[in-house]
C-alpha cells in the first residue's frame, strides 16, 4: 500500500497519522504538500487533524481551496481511497465530498477525552477487519466535531446507510449520554455513497498502540491495507 | 468605484446554535425575562471595487455563496451596499 498524508497550514496530526501507517503498519508513506498535486500513484490519501488555516471563517473553510483537494476529489472519483480524521473530515464536508457540515460541540467546550464508536458498516474498505456492532475504544479532540444535516439530507445518510461509526456507551448502546458533541444521531463517522470516502471525528492515529492506551484504531489502518491488497490482487 | 458592502450570514432555521443558546441562557440568569430567543450571526464588512453597484453586489453574493457562508447550514443576507467615501472603511 501507498499512502499519502496531506499537510495543510496547521494541521498537528499529520506525524502521528505518518507513523501509525509507516512505522506500526509497515506502509510506503509519504508527506504531501497542501499544494501538491501529484497524488496519482497512491493507494490511500489520509487529510490529518489539526487546524487548517487557524479554523479561520469555519473548520475546513479554507483548505477545501487548496490545490491538492482539487486532485484528492479526482483521486477518489478514480476509486482512490481518502481517510479524512477529525479536521480532514470537517474539509471533506466542506469540500462536499462527504454529506452534512460540522458546528460546534453542544457544550461549546473543546472535548479531549475517550469515547467509544459502534461499528455500524463492514462492507467498507475502513472497516473489513471488523464486525458489525465491534465496539472501539477512540479518543476524539475537537471544538468542532456536532454534526449536523438538515433532515432531507440526514435521512438521505441513513437511508444509503453512509453512517460508518456511531458514539455509544462501552456496551455498544446508542444513546444521549454516550454522545459527546451534540451529534445528530450520534454520527461520528460516514462515507459517501461509493464507499471509498471516509470521514470521523475520533482518531484512530491516536490508538494504534498498546503504550498509548488503545490499538482499536488499528483495523481502520488494517482494513484499508486488506483491501488495497486484495484490489490489485 | 469603491463599494462598502455589509454582509451578514446566519445559520439557517433549525441548525443548533449553541452559541446563542447560552447567551440566552445567562440572560435570563441575569433576569432578562422578556428576552425569548437569541441567535448569533456573523458580519463581514467587504469594500469592493467594481464597474458599479451591480457588478459589486454580483461579486458579493458569489463570495457569500461560495467562501463566507456554508450553504448547507447558513444563509446569508446583503445588508448595505454604499460607495465609499475617501478612503473607504478601512
């Protein structure tokens, strides 16, 4: 597998995404520019967490602009696959390529904890590895990370079933308490209707490891390797 | 000519706006009872220089449509529109 992790101005996750997928996966990995626009050769393209252009105006505003999203939006046209994490996916949203937009966190305060996310879809290239109803320990980080659509398009995303991960309690339940942003059915993660889209709020960079408390990320990374393996055959 | 345009972008009806939710919350822990809603909005103040008041207003809503609102969750409204004096306001 070929992986390419996007630096946008201010992105802080794209070292730790680098080394989950070079160091602890074993991939070829390689940095590119938020100006870049050779992606071409590539497997995976990940948009990091971070700050793209100091979350100026709206998360992901800016960066959507940038010419590398003009070439990671041809990418996965071409069946590519894209892993947008926390600020990677709040620039897919506005970029258009995933549904619905991020506003802030029902608490207006900046949450860094662990939460825990259902798997809701193994039938995606992020999510092979695992079953349906898996339950991963993954912390999130973010001001941003309420998801909101307006109900045509939210029953749109559940209809096409687009919904990938799910907040829940370390059970699996699904419910208010186990929700920690205000997230319209407790969405923390979706794709786009091929499937080769993904976006989540959690960061599964952030728990690839035993030392760091979790390696439940892990079989997001595992899963994508699989099936890039499998496609070439 | 110079324009000074005023434009304001909301989050569209029934987009939660948590933001104006605990503003109203401490107003009416301050006992301002007859306050019922708040909502916040943002206001950008743009000068732009056109061939005249119409090409300006056309660059304002394709900047409003495209960069300063989410049209998924916002709406956004032209407010003013006036030539500048000297200088502008700036």
């Amino acid at each position: 597998m070929k992986a390419g992790v996007v630096i946008f101005p201010g992105s802080n996750c794209d070292r730790d995404t680098y080394w989950v997928l070079s160091k602890v996966l074993g991939a070829e990995t390689r940095y590119l520019w938020h100006d870049d626009t050779q992606i071409d050769d590539l497997d995976l393209v990940v948009l990091p967490g971070g700050f793209s252009y100091g979350d100026y105006l709206r998360t992901g505003a800016f960066a959507r602009f940038s010419p590398i999203m003009k070439a990671v939006a041809d990418f996965a046209k071409n069946g590519g696959i894209v892993l947008g994490i926390c600020n990677g996916f709040q620039i897919l949203l506005e970029a258009g390529l995933l549904e619905g937009a991020m506003i802030p966190n029902k608490s207006l305060r900046f949450i860094c904890d662990w939460v825990r996310i259902r798997v809701e879809r193994n039938d995606t290239p992020f999510t092979a590895n695992a079953k349906i109803g898996d339950v991963l320990k993954i912390p999130i980080a973010h001001f941003e990370g309420n998801y909101f659509a307006p109900k045509e398009i939210l029953s749109k995303v559940e209809k096409n079933h687009l919904v990938v991960f799910r907040y829940c309690t370390e059970n699996g339940d699904i419910t208010e308490d186990a929700n920690p942003n205000g997230s319209l059915n407790n969405i923390a993660g979706i794709a786009n209707e091929q499937g080769n889209i993904l976006g989540m709020m959690p960061h599964p960079e952030r728990a690839s490891e035993a030392i760091l408390g979790s390696e439940d990320g892990k079989v997001i990374f595992e899963s994508i390797a699989k099936y890039i393996k499998q496609k070439r055959g | 000519m110079r324009y000074n345009i005023r434009i304001a972008v909301e989050r569209k009806k029934g987009v939660a706006d948590p933001e104006g939710k605990t503003i109203f919350e401490a107003l009416g822990r301050l006992g301002y009872e007859k306050v019922e809603s708040v909502r916040v909005a943002k206001l950008f103040d743009v000068v732009i220089n056109a061939q005249d008041e119409n090409e300006a207003k056309s660059v304002a809503e394709e900047i409003s449509e495209r960069v300063l609102s989410n049209p998924v969750i916002e709406t956004f409204t032209i407010l003013s529109i006036s030539e500048t004096g000297d200088g502008g306001n700036e």
